[in-house]
C-alpha cells in the first residue's frame, strides 16, 4: 500500500486503533493503559498507605490478566479435530464395473447369460458407435449397419453374435468363445 492510498487514522480504516498492521498505534494504548495503572497505584497508595498501594496493584494485575484471557479466548481460530477428515470418494462407477465384469465371466460360459446379460450392452456399444461416428442408426438401418461393420473378410461371423434381429440364432449358438468375444470387443474399438 502506497503512502497516499494509506488511511491517516485508524477509524478511517475501519479497524481497531490496536489492532495489527495499524502501525504503532498500539504503543499509544500502552501507554495509556500505563499511565492508568501508575495513577490508581498511586491513588491507593495515597489513601492507604503502601497496603493500598499493593492492593491496587494486585487489582489492576487481576482485571489485567482477565481482559487478556478474554481477548485471547475471542482470537483464537476455532478448534480443529486432529483426525483427519475422511472425504468420500465417488464410487458411482464401481457397481456398473463390476456388473459389467461378472456378465463378461458369465457370457463366456452360459449362452443365457450371454443372451440376456453380456449380449444387450454389446448391441448397445454398436448402436452408439455407429450412431455416433458414422451417423447410421442400427435399429432403422440395419443393412447400412452390417455394411459397416462387415467391412472386412470373417466379420460376419461377428455380427451375427451382435446383430439385433438375430436373437434365436444367437441364444441356439451357446456361450460366446473368448476369442470370439475378443475379436468382437476389437472390432467396436475400431469401428
């Protein structure tokens, strides 16, 4: 802060005269606070004798020390637990995951588990991947669908595991073999 854009005095800037960063305004309340102190001493003093003088003293010392309990009770940061808190991490991935795994494992192994479980979501990755980089829809167009996918020799053994009114010769075939599964999965990557 430049010297022109500081404020001149203490209630300009909107903060306590003592409080920090306002220069040596604090000097001027200790000294004030001093001069009190050494006022009512003497006062006492004064009136009683040097037993007024020391129960003035012992006074003043006690309100002292109870005026800076106070202000340091109101300027401590609140407590803070020493356990680390634990942030919950987003898990919403995790069931589809695993669901995905276990009808991978099972359609593999069951042609009814192939049909109903690991079947749909691998038709469902063909319509979007034709739908979504050529712009073909494979349940409207499903010609323009195979042609797509049947580019090359052998692919189309591929897609009657995956072709959508090819239900009855699917579930009649079994379980998908791995290497089957394997080029199928190869040939969605690449489409």
């Amino acid at each position: 802060m430049t010297p022109e854009a500081r404020p001149s005095r203490p209630e300009e800037s909107g903060g306590h005269p003592s409080a920090p960063g306002t220069g040596g305004v604090a000097r001027t309340d200790l000294i004030v606070a001093t001069v009190f102190v050494a006022t009512t001493v003497a006062a006492g003093s004064r009136l009683a004798g040097v037993p007024g003088c020391y129960l003035a003293a012992t006074g003043l010392s006690l309100v002292g020390l109870m005026l800076i309990a106070i202000l340091l009770l109101q300027a401590r940061p609140p407590r803070r637990s020493t356990k680390p808190r634990r942030v919950r991490q987003d898990t919403t991935w995790a069931p589809a995951y695993w669901r995905l795994r276990t009808q991978l494992k099972d359609g593999t192994v069951s042609g009814t588990a192939y049909q109903y479980g690991l079947r749909p979501e691998l038709e469902h990755l063909l319509a979007a991947r034709l739908s979504e980089r050529h712009g073909v829809n494979l349940y409207l167009d499903p010609l323009a669908a195979k042609d797509l996918f049947c580019s090359r020799r052998g692919d189309n053994r591929l897609w009657h595991w995956i072709a959508p009114d090819d239900t009855d010769a699917a579930s009649r075939r079994g379980a998908i073999p791995r290497r089957v599964l394997k080029h199928l999965v190869s040939k969605l990557e690449n489409l």
